[in-house]
C-alpha cells in the first residue's frame, strides 16, 4: 500500500475498497502511516465524505485495531445505549441497572466530559470508592453477575480511534459525520454487543445544532450498524434545556438514584423509560412498548432497580451507603438559590448557558487533563412552561470556594428566558430512527 | 493564531486574511505548526482552492520565509524566466546568455530533474568543473559582471518551500494550482527581479497534461505576479514532442552552444527567442518584438551570446573549452541510431515515453537522491511532420553500460508513430497570456 495513492483516491472523489480502508487504518495504528498523511486523509474524508459502505469498512477496521470483548458466555441478550452527549444526561445511571433487571445485559463503556458535555465516568466517581477502571476480567465477571458493569474505555479498545481522535481536534476535522459515526460506533460495537440505542441529540446544548445534522447522524450510525449486523435504533431528542433538574456529577447521582427510586423528573423518567424500552424490544424481551413500560415500571417499584444499582456499585468498590444516604456524596460547601426576577412563564432555558455555567462552577473540563470537582453544580431546575414566581428559587447553585460563582450566576440568568403569558412544554422525543425497510 | 481555527476556516471556503496566511505560514518555518496540521489545510486549499488576493498573500509569505536577494546595486533591468518543465528543454542556456547581452540582468535559480524532467542544474554539471552551488557574494559578483548567473536553489531561499513541497509530495496535494503558483513564484521572486516570463508547458511530456490546465495555471501565475508589483507574461506551448533534436545532459548543452552559435534546431531557436523577446519588452529594453528579434539574432551572429555563455561557464568554475571543444563534454561508451522501421512521414514523438526511455538510460532521477549520468540521453531526432525513409535514423541513444538499454529502445520505438500520408507540423507557442487589462 502507498498511502498517497489512497489519499488521491479520497481527494479525487473514488470509493475507498475495504482492504484500503483497514490497510490505512492498520499503517496508522502500527505507525507506519505518520499523522501527516492522516490528517490529509481526513480533510479529504471531511470534505468529500464517505458511503455507508465505506463507513462500515473504517468502523470494522477501527474496532478491529484493538480488542473485542468476548462476551459469548454471558447468556443473555446483551445491549448498550450510547448518547451524544447533553447537559443534565445521567439516563445512563438509570438505564443501565434498570435494564439489567429485565434479563439483558449491558456492558457499558463511557467516557470523561469534555466541554460544556459532562461524562458519565465523572458522575460515577463522585460515588466513594467506585472504580471506573475494572480488568477486563472484574468487568466481565460484574456483567455476569450483576447484568450490568459501568467502566471506562481501555487502552485495548479500538487505539487507531483514541490517536486519531487527538489528530482530529487539533486539525478542525471533528464534526465529519462518517467519521463521528465510525468513532462511536466502532467502540461501542467492541463491547460485543447483540443491538444498540444511540440518544442523539440536538439543540443548545448538544454537539449538533441543528436536528436536521442529529438526524443525519442517526440515520448514518443506525445504517453502519446494521450492516455490521447489530440491531440497532436511534432516537432523536431535544438538548436545547437540559435534561432533569440536575446538572453537574454528584447531582446527577442524586437525581438518578431518586429517579430508580420513583421519584425522577418527568423529562428524565419519560427519556429513560423510552430508550430503555427500545433495548428490550431489540434485545426480544418484549412484545412492544407497551409490554416493555409495564415491566421496567415494575422493576422500579419493587426496588428492584435501585438494589441493582447498589449491586453494581459495590461490586466497583463504590460505597453502596452513600447511595442510600446520599449525604455522604461529595457535597459542596455553599448553595445559593437563584430568585426568578419576575413572575411569569419559562420560555427557555438554555443548555449551552447552563452547561458553561457549571464549567465555571468547577464541574467540568476544559482539557482532557483537568480535574473535575464532583460536588458543584446545579439543582431545582425550572423547565420550559413552568411557572415561576418572582422571588422564588429557578434554580440552586451548589458552589465551592474555587467556582467562579458571579460568573456562572450571569450566565444562569442569562439563560433562563421568563415571559409573561403561558409558554407550551417542550417535545423532548422527537423521532425515532429504524433501519431502512425495518419496521422494529 | 490557533492553527485549527485556520484550517477551519478554509475548511468552510472562507477567505483566509494576509495576517492569517502570514501567521500560518511562519508558524509552520518556524516548526511550531507541526506537519499534520500543514497537511490538513493543505488538503482543504487543494480542495478548497484559494482566491488569486490568497494566492499573492501565500507567495509573499512564502517568499518572505527566508531570504529575498537584494540585487538593487546592479543598474540594469533584471528579469527571468521559468518553464514548468518539459522533455528537452534547455531553453534556459541559450536565453540567459542572450538576454544578458542585451543589457538586461538574468539572475536565474533553476531545479534540478525529477522524474522525467529534466533539469537546468543536471545539464551545467555536465560541464566539466561547474559549480551550482555559488555563495550569494559570487553569483552577484557574477550577475554584476556578466548579467547572467545560473544557480541552485541555496537554504536560505524560501525555506517554508522546501520543506511543504516534501509533505505535498506524500499527502497527494502536489497538483494544486494555487499551490504550485506560490511555489513557484515565491522562489523566483525572491531572485530580485522586476519581471518575469513563464513557459507554461502542457501534453503527454509536461506537468500540466492539457491545454486547459495550462491555460489556467499560467493565468493564475500571471495574475499573481501581476498583483506584487511586478511585470509578469506567460507562453503557453506544446509539450507533445520534446523540444529540439536532443534530451539528456550534455547532449542538451551540445545543442544549447550549437543554438548560440546560430545553429540551433527551429523549433528550440522560436521558442527561445520569443521568450528572450518577451523579457525585452517587459524591460523596456525595445518597443516591440520585431526590435527584440533584431537584436536577438545580432548578438548571436556577432558571437556574442556563445562568448558570455563561456564567460559565465568560466565564472562558475566551468571550464570554458569544454563548450569550444565540445568532445571534452562527457561522452556516452556507445550510440544507437535507431532505425525508421518504414517510409513515411512523423505523426507524433510521445514526449513522456522518450522522458522515460531517456530515465531507463540513466539520465534522470526516480527519487531527489539518485545520481544522474550526465552522458546518456538522445540526439538528432525526429520532429513531427518530417519525413523519414526506412532504414534511416530516426533518433541516436546515447548510452553507457548502466543503461537499460533495450527497455529503453521499446520506449522510443513506441513513441515515434510513421504513417503513410503526410503530416503538418505541431504549432509549438500557443498563445501569450499578459496580465488582465494589459497590451504587454
């Protein structure tokens, strides 16, 4: 293989042959292929795009630069759900010891925050003890037991995506749909997974702005992963305000331990309930959605979902206690209610306000490097068509001496829009995506 | 200036601004731009493409990489002229001397050979004893005494050049028009001169394989020049056939001091003097062509073009008797005629398979590493439209025990087709391309 061969081929507008793609792939894992003519291959793949097909050649090619987990013995159905990224995003926490509880299993690896987006893995840690970083060997023997295992990714998993990613932020090549498709998809596939649910999301406080760029997105990751033979259905749902009332790590602890326990927010519980009801019916649990409501319902009125949860913890060396008491998770020094200045109707709360407000509170990341301080954030959010009295609280600040309180309170105000006259709820689902010609 | 947003930029067809290129292009000089980002916004330019207010903006901060020669003390018009290179072209050696005698100044810095071009470099080191590689004190003390100087290309000449055709070269970007304008003219800028005359090649033995291509590079280039204040006219000409009767190294110089002498093949003696004619014009030196060719010819007639040819040999380190007697060039172990394999008459001579054929005879460079040897090549070859008699030589190889001698003769056997009927000959200058708006 000549590299520039293939680079002119991409730059010219040709197709790309599987060999090709994992030929590239495999030069560039091994270093053979230097990142210079990466980046060149990745600016014409930016700029004159991929077919599905070739997409589903570089996701192959991606996941098969490193490990794929073995999970055949583990005789259940196995399933994840991966979402985009949003403010106020902690379905997962719910999701997956829900899930688990109805006979599938879901192995799920995360990621960090990193901008304005918080990670799953950061709201998991704000729990004493939990280990996000279980051997393969811990991880699978957690998924057996407990149907359910929360980690982060390995250095095994899919490395060509891990260095290409690096490449990609500092060469302005990041928002390529192929190439986000074939960098979610191949890492989540290497979970070895049976069907897939991908939360994708647009508006304010999502990676993609508009819904017509979520939707492109979606149909791209359901059509490549169809074709590498996994079920798999997308959702399309709105990040403009956020999702739930909290929003920052142990927060979200809080609000997805109170929402196991029955007690969520309707936005959250009505997301949480849809995706994981998509993964049972993939996964042949269930008949329909109906069917598949009436049982994870069930599960969280038993207790049963919140006893998995607690499992899962402990079984990560987390503290189970500090889930029952939620006192002992980290807790910020101050909180500070912010009164609505006027009466009147939310009209908007924006994601993205909301999101770089938190950042400065201390609850994320500006590079990969950075800390993250697990007991700021916010609670008691308003959402769009409530309303709200003057002086009342639109929300609570959680707050450490090393926030940038004043700055984020400018932006928290910013970002909640109050009217006077009635303001309508907002739609949060807004479509869901089959694979061409599926009717499940 | 973060590199990112840069390539962003370009990326999304915007226009980039004269500080932007400038930071751009002194970040990668400097090597705080690493190659991989280079490599991106190089894929976008050639995709992308770049307005001719980008392309000035590249050139000058290309140019301004490294040093521009200060060539001021000399009180004579200073001009040159560039061929984008072809089969056979030693232009280069009979125009310099010539022009010079003309009171205008040549300071010319050539390139060597790559692939089947030949280059102005290889042919002067065929001379015994020439050096290319003077200090800028000796080639100014040159051109000061002389008005001609023909060197390499040293370090210091537009260094941000060098080393971003070496990464265009592997990331399959070579063949941009906006990027090999500013390659090419940032470096006969930085030369010190008021104008310049380009040669623009297209057809089976150049660059540039249609007519079209040409036309649009040349333009580019013009308009470019144009724009930093300098007087700037390009040759559109053919490069189906190579150009006069011989290709290689010495043999070339055999026919340039031949072509000084008043003895030069038709073809080579049209183009060259209608570009010499051209330098005149744009230095004002005569009022038009007709004046230009009488002065031209006079000096060849006088002997006074061959006369500073061996004066600038002589001061390069050359030995002058080695262009009087010219069996002191080096001389190939054996020549070939290759015989006509039937009556008729020349309908074409393929200038890429006698660029090739002359390459297996060991005349050109694969990779800028190879050695050249400088007595093979062809002579005493046959022009299309010329008529040819069985038996006789259509074209003499020139070679020595290295070469791929066979392989070499199916090349040329190949590339000279002989039909029955008669043929016109090929109109080799196609068209003159002056700035928009001008009348010279």
């Amino acid at each position: 293989m000549v590299p520039q061969w293939l680079i002119e081929k991409k730059r010219d507008k040709r197709e790309l042959s599987e060999g090709e793609i994992r030929d590239f792939i495999n030069g560039y894992t091994t270093g053979e292929i230097p990142d210079y003519q990466m980046a060149a291959m990745t600016m014409a793949i930016y700029l004159n795009g991929m077919s599905f097909e070739e997409t589903s050649f570089l996701t192959d090619a991606m996941m098969h630069s490193g490990k794929v987990i073995d999970t055949s013995h583990i005789k259940v159905p196995k399933s994840d759900k991966h979402s985009t990224g949003g403010i106020g995003d902690k379905v997962s926490l719910i999701l997956a010891p829900l899930v688990a509880c109805c006979g599938v299993a879901v192995p799920m690896i995360s990621g960090r925050g990193l901008g304005i987006t918080g990670g799953t893995l950061d709201k998991l840690e704000s729990i004493p003890g939990y280990r996000v970083d279980l051997s393969e060997a811990e991880f699978l023997a957690t998924l057996e037991e407990h149907h359910c295992s929360m980690i982060g990714q390995t250095h095994d998993i899919a490395p060509a995506d891990k260095r290409w990613y690096a490449l990609r932020d500092v060469t302005a090549t990041v928002p390529s749909i192929p190439l986000i498709t074939a960098s979610i998809m191949c890492k989540k596939l290497a979970e070895g997974i049976d069907s897939l649910v991908l939360d994708v999301k647009w508006g304010k406080g999502a990676f993609m702005k508009t819904r017509e760029k979520a939707d492109h997105l979606a149909r791209n990751m359901v059509e490549v992963g169809t074709r590498m033979g996994k079920k798999v259905n997308a959702l399309i749902t709105d990040m403009n305000q956020p999702l739930g009332r909290s929003a920052g790590n142990a927060v979200e602890v809080v609000e997805a331990v109170e929402s196991l326990q029955g007690k969520g927010p309707d936005d959250l519980m009505q997301l949480t309930l849809y995706l994981s009801a998509r993964m049972l019916i993939l996964a042949d649990r269930v008949n329909d959605t109906e069917e598949a409501l009436e049982m994870l319902n069930g599960h969280i009125q038993s207790g049963e979902a919140f006893h998995k949860f607690k499992h899962m913890v402990a079984s990560h060396g987390g503290d189970p206690n500090a889930i029952v008491d939620l006192s002992r998770l980290p807790e910020a020094e101050s909180r500070h209610p912010l009164p609505a200045p006027t009466d009147g109707h939310v009209a908007e709360v924006d994601a993205d306000l909301i999101g770089r407000g938190i950042q400065l509170l201390g609850a994320g990341r500006m590079k990969t490097e950075d800390t993250v301080d697990h007991a700021v954030g916010i609670s008691q959010l308003v959402k769009v068509g409530e309303r709200v009295t003057k002086g009342n609280a639109v929300l609570t600040i959680h707050a450490n001496p090393a926030s940038k309180l004043n700055e984020a309170q400018t932006l928290f105000e910013q970002a909640i829009v109050i009217v006077p006259e009635p303001v309508d709820p907002v739609p949060l689902i807004n479509e869901l995506i089959l694979p061409e010609g599926s009717s499940t």
